[in-house]
C-alpha cells in the first residue's frame, strides 16, 4: 500500500532529472528495490502511469531490478542469499548474521530522449 | 540517452525526518516510533508505558487510517495527545509528523510516542525523526513472523512481545523467536510483557528510563 508515496517520491527525482538534462521524453526509469522493502513492481508501474499522465514522462516504464535478501555470516564472514525460513550460514550453519542486502530502494539511471 | 541518477527514493522523506529529529532533540523530547501489526497491543502498551513512566511528561501521536478512538482513548489519562488520520495511507511519514509537531507542546514533555499505523510492512521504511524505534509483535501472531516480515524486525532498536499470559493456550515457540530475531538483529533488545496481567512492563519502562536519561 505504501507504493503511491513511493511511486510519487520517484517519480519526483525522475522529472527532475529528465529537466535538468532538458530531455524532452522519458521512456523509463531503472530502480533497484531490495526484497525487504515489500515493494510491489506493478503496484509502482500502475502508479506510474497515473502520475505520469500528461507529462513529459506520459506512458513511460519503470524497469525494476529485485535485490534478494542478503546476509554475511558473523562467525566465518560468508556470504549468500537467504532462503525463506531458513536463516543459517550454508558454510558454517552461524545464525547470528548481518544483513548486507535487500533493503536498496533507489533510482539507477532514467532513459530519455 | 541513459542518465545516471543513483538517488534514494526516501531521500526527501529522509530530510524532513532529519528536520524533525533536530526539532525533537532541541526540545529535550525523547520519542519512540511504535510500530506493530494492528491488534497486537500498541494502544495498550502506550497506556501501560505512560503509567509506568510517572513522573516524566508525555505526550502521545496517534496514527491511524480513520477515527479518533485510540486518541480519545488516551486523552482520558491526562496527557496531550494529537491524532493523525492518514485517510489511506498505510504508515506515518516524516511530513505528517512535522505537521503534528506544530500541535504538540514540546516544551512541556519529555517523551513522546507515536503510535504508528498498525501494519508490519511500511511504516519500517519512513524515517519519522524517532530517537528510538519499537516493534510491538503478540503471542497469537506465531513464532514465524520474523521470517516473514524481516524488513521491519531488522529495522527496529527494541522488541516488544506482548500477550505472553497466552502462551500457555498458543502454540509460540520462544525460543524460536527469539533465535529469529536475535539472529538477523543483534543489536535488537527484548522484552517480554502482557498488558492484560502487567507482567515485563517495569522492566520495559525501567530499561526506558536509563535510554531517556542518557539523551
């Protein structure tokens, strides 16, 4: 549910970009979200399409890439990606662990012409 | 054309927050983001605080969808309470909090809570300008929940479990729990207490005491 204040958070820094480098379209938007966000991909591309409507950035796409929760072994320093119920170190079988992964949320690059 | 960009999108709400925290820290003002599923005791725990917190001088924002309820609720214990209805909205935002600020005499409390919307997910994401955040989990929600929603038990400074007086009818493996927990969260701090018996509570509000002193 929290997708339109995220949506309408970067669809600011989209505009505002796409203005400063003067583009005169916006064809999409590249964001990295990490798993543990709980952000839903077409939640923010419905969004999109509502915000964008009639902008510079009307009809444009948002390419999302999904970061995987990720965790680094505070006992032998491995690294990997969790699965689900199963918080342990695959080298080790060490619990106590640092989350190093799956909380990105943030624009990478628009595309615009 | 490809630009780069590279910006966090909670970066504005970020800076609000910030704005809030410096406004929060002026005033001497102490205050907790409480955050919880709905049902599992925010309300009842804030009530049980604000008792067991005697002495020191509290203030309360509510934050629900719609209704005054849990505000009115509050008010009746003598302190200042400012009720925020999102109308929709999922979490409380660093904005909406600046907004209630306006309405809360800072001056003449030391700590406020703000009780969040009651959903395990969003509120972890904004940054309210809070010294100190807490998750309110309950027994009959289940021992899995950490799993489930590792953004927000990774977020928090503290761990609230409440309505332990059901364990003994609910299957809830604490130990479970609390390996969960500990394990993705070292830094986390436990406390185990039931509103209904007030059971863990002196030592929840003990343990408060000393981090509201050191500020």
């Amino acid at each position: 549910m929290h997708e339109l204040a995220i949506t309408q958070s970067l669809f600011d820094i989209v505009l505002q970009h796409a203005v400063q480098a003067k583009a005169k379209k916006v064809k999409s938007v590249n964001l990295v979200v990490g798993e543990m966000t709980g952000v839903v991909a077409d939640s923010v591309q419905f969004y999109l399409e509502l915000l964008s409507k009639d902008t510079i950035a009307s009809g444009m796409k948002a390419n999302i890439k999904m970061s995987p929760m990720q965790a680094k072994c505070k006992a032998c320093g491995q690294g990997f990606i969790t699965k689900e119920m199963q918080w342990e170190c695959p080298a080790c079988g060490g619990v106590n662990l640092e989350i190093t992964g799956g909380k990105e949320l943030f624009v990478e690059s628009i595309e615009v012409e | 054309m490809e630009i780069k960009v590279l910006k966090n999108i909670m970066g504005v709400n970020d800076q609000v927050a910030a704005k809030n925290r410096e406004m929060l820290l002026w005033s001497k003002v102490f205050t907790i983001n409480i955050m919880a599923s709905p049902g599992a005791g925010k309300t009842s725990t804030v009530l049980k605080t604000i008792k067991a917190l005697k002495g020191i001088k509290v203030g309360v924002i509510e934050g629900d969808i719609s209704s005054t309820i849990d505000a009115e609720t509050v008010a009746k214990t003598g302190v200042p309470v400012v009720q925020i209805n999102t109308g929709g909205e999922c979490h409380l935002d660093a904005n909406m909090i600046q907004n209630a600020l306006n309405n809360m005499p800072l001056d003449e409390i030391n700590v406020l809570m703000i009780e969040n919307v009651g959903n395990l997910v969003c509120p972890a994401d904004f940054k309210l300008g809070e010294s100190l955040k807490v998750l309110i989990a309950s027994v009959p929600e289940g021992d899995d929940k950490p799993y489930k929603y590792p953004g927000m038990f990774t977020a928090v400074d503290v761990i609230i479990l409440n309505k332990i007086d059901l364990l003994p009818y609910v299957k809830f493996n604490m130990a479970a729990f609390t390996r969960a927990v500990k394990g993705i969260n070292g830094k986390a701090v436990i406390f185990c207490i039931s509103c209904t018996t007030g059971e863990g509570v002196n030592a929840w509000a003990r343990w408060l005491k000393k981090q509201i002193k050191g500020t």
